[in-house]
C-alpha cells in the first residue's frame, strides 16, 4: 500500500508540471544546435521518450534555421524562443523580426522554397507539422514570422506497461 501510493504521488507530480522559459541569440547558424538542445533540456523535464525528444529537436532546428536563413537571410537579427511547459505538454514559440512571409498556405506546401539553389528542399514546415501535434504560423512582410508549436508528451508511466519506474520503487 505505501508503494501504491508514492507510486500515485510520483504520478500527480509529473501531472502538475508548469514551467516557462525564453531565450533570444543572434542570428548564426552556429546558434541552431545551441536552440535545439536548449529547448529539449528543458522539455525533459516532462520525462519525454527518446523519440519524443529527437521530434521537439527537429522541429525546433527547422524553425530556427528557417529564422536565420529566411527570416533575416544576410542580416543580423535577434531570434526569440519562449517555452512553455504545461501538464503533459509543451508549446514552442519561435519568433524573428525577419523579412516575413507573403502567403503562409504556399510556404507550408511540401516542396516549396523560395531558395532551392541553396540546398533547401521545402520541407522544414512539413517536416514540423509531421513531428509536432500543432502548428501555427503568423507572418506580416515586413514584420517577422512566428512559428508556434505544441507536442502532447505521454506519461512514460502510463505508456509503458513493464512500468520500470514502478518497479524501481517497490525494490526501494
Ligand atoms: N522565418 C521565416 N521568414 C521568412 N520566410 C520564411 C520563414 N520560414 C519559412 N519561410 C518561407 O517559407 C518557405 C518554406 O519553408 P520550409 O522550411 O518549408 O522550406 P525551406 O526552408 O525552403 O527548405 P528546408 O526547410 O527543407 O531546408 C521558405 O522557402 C521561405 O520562403
Ligand atoms: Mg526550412
């Protein structure tokens, strides 16, 4: 019984997670591996998977690199990302002061880019969209572009029916 019930704590615990956090950096490439690794430190609080973990990665890569490259192209600007996380779930914003996008519908399309002599193959949104429960873009020409971004993360404890954890707590 006093197994059951840190078992139900460690449970309600997980559930009441909230958390925020923002970061801004200069618009480097060199900063995309920095933003990706940042933001899932601070997802793993929500005790993703692996796969989970490497899904919020690749999100967050393509929407910054789409900032840096994109959004400022040759210039220097200011990236922003705020986090949120929330129970079982984390929102993503990732936000330049970029050139913006003229029709977001056609952006989001698979295959379409406006740079495809740089190696870019059009599939940073879809590639998003795919990893990501939800995803929004604002964009004013002009003004910059916001790419928000949410993910469900599943209780581990509740997915996994082996329930490793538990079972460390009845050995404790
Ligand atoms: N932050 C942004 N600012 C301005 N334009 C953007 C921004 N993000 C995306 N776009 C526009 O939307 C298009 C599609 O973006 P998407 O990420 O899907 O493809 P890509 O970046 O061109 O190629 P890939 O991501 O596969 O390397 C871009 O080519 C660009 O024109
Ligand atoms: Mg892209």
């Amino acid at each position: 019984m006093k197994n059951l019930n840190i078992y139900i704590k460690e449970k309600k615990m997980k559930s009441e997670i909230e958390n925020e956090m923002k970061l801004e950096f200069i618009s480097k490439s060199a900063n995309e591996a920095f933003a990706r690794i940042t933001v899932a430190a601070f997802a793993s609080q929500l005790d993703p998977t692996i796969e989970e973990l490497a899904d919020i990665k690749t999100a967050v890569s393509e929407a910054v690199t789409n900032c840096i490259i994109h959004g400022y192209d040759k210039k220097q600007g200011i990236v922003k990302i705020f986090a949120r996380l929330k129970e079982n779930e984390i929102l993503i914003e990732i936000s330049d002061k970029g050139k913006g996008i003229e029709n977001i519908d056609i952006a989001k399309e698979p295959l379409y880019t406006t740079k495809p002599n740089l190696e870019r193959s059009g599939m940073g949104f879809t590639i998003m969209e795919s990893f990501m429960d939800e995803v929004d873009v604002e964009s004013v020409v002009g003004l910059g572009t916001k790419v928000t971004m949410r993910k469900v993360i599943k209780n581990k404890l509740e997915n996994e029916e082996s329930d490793d954890e538990f079972e460390m707590i009845t050995k404790e």
